[in-house]
C-alpha cells in the first residue's frame, strides 16, 4: 500500500472535522463522567450520533449514484429535458458527493449541447472550484471551457486557455491533448506560427506516444 495519503475533497475534509469534534467530544465526556449524572448515557448518546453521521453519509451517498445512473439512462435515451432536470437535482440536492462531481461536468455538457455556453461555462468552472479534481473530469471541464469560448467565437481565447492548462499538466498525456486542442484553434485562427510551433512542441516532447504520430501529421500539411 502507497505511503501517500490520497488527498481529501472538500466535503470530506469537513466531515473529518465534525467526526474529529465528535471525538473530541466523548473524550471530554469520558474525563469529566463523575462530574455529569448521566455521564454513561452522554457517551453512548455521543457514539450513536457518530453511527448515525457516518450512515447518513453513505446513504446519501448511494442516493446521489442511483440519481446519477438515472440521469446517464435518461440522457442516452434521448430525453435531454429530462436528463437536465435531473442532473439539476442531482447537483443541488446532493452537493459534495462524487456522483454530484461528476452529475455537475455532465450537466455542463447538457447546457453545452443546447447552446447555452455561459450555463455550460459556469458548471465546469463549479466542478473545477468545488472538488477535488480527477483526471479525467477535470480534462474534461477544462475542455469544456475551451469549447464554450470557441463557441462563442473567442478562438484565441480558447487557444490560450488550453495553453495554459497545458502548462500546469507539464509532462502528462493531457498537456499534449491540450496543446493539440490550442494547435487546432490557432489555425481557424489563421495564427499559423502559433499552431506550427505547438505542433512540433508535441512531436518532440511526447515522441513516444502515438500524439506525436498526429502532430507531425499536422505539420505534413503546411
């Protein structure tokens, strides 16, 4: 087993806290029982609140998977309305959970997929503000960002903002996904210096993965 802690969301960093509290609490409790008449009873009312906290948590928890499962088979079914409304509930009603981070970048795609980018733009941000970010989500919302911006026309916006996610991935697979994404963008541009020199950048740096493959590719058609 890896010595290294995985680091805790949020949500999970104040649910320590309030358990720590808790503890702390029945410590106390167990010092001082003489001083109180139903000391016993505190304590076991203490760990009882412990269980109960510790249930609820988890319970809501399965609730906000089932939810997310709902909106996944709705959404496939073609039912966006519907898979928008859930997702909302989801989102609201089930804040902190892992189903809601990730029912909060499928709601981004919904508001994406209908057009409305400043919807869209505010739930990725949300996700990428609000927890802790796995690879593939978070690639996700900040691809999300960019694809909201070069909706709206703001290419070299876009362009430069996958540059800079690019650079704080440096050495990852996802820096050379998103230096390709700038690449592409630059050339509806019509800003081919910036494209060429990303392009090669890749070919370079990641020589041994198949994205080099496409970017030297790319280069051919200069």
């Amino acid at each position: 087993m890896s010595s290294e802690r995985r680091k805790l969301s949020k949500s999970e960093l104040r649910e320590d806290e309030f358990v720590e509290w808790i503890i702390e609490a029945v410590e106390y409790v167990k010092e001082r029982a003489r001083l109180f008449a139903s000391g016993a009873i505190a304590v076991v009312a203490v760990i009882v609140a412990i269980n109960y906290f510790i249930e609820s948590k988890e319970a809501e928890r399965l609730k906000a998977a089932a939810l997310l499962s709902d909106v996944l088979m709705v959404e496939q079914g073609g039912e966006p309305a519907e898979a928008l409304r859930l997702a909302e509930e989801l989102v609201a009603s089930y804040a902190g959970t892992p189903a809601a981070a990730q029912g909060t970048v499928l709601l981004a795609n919904l508001h994406y997929a209908q057009g409305r980018y400043v919807e869209a733009r505010g739930y990725y941000q949300t996700y990428l503000d609000n927890y802790e970010p796995l690879d593939v989500l978070a690639y996700a919302a900040q691809s999300g960002l960019g694809a909201c911006l070069e909706a709206e026309g703001q290419l070299v916006a876009a362009a430069q903002h996958y540059e800079t996610y690019a650079a704080q991935q440096a050495g990852t697979i996802r820096e050379a996904m998103a230096r390709m994404e700038a690449a592409r963008i630059y050339g509806l541009a019509d800003e081919t210096d910036k494209q060429q020199a990303l392009l090669e950048q890749v070919s370079r740096t990641f020589a041994q993965y198949p994205i080099a493959a496409q970017a030297r590719a790319a280069l051919a058609m200069f």
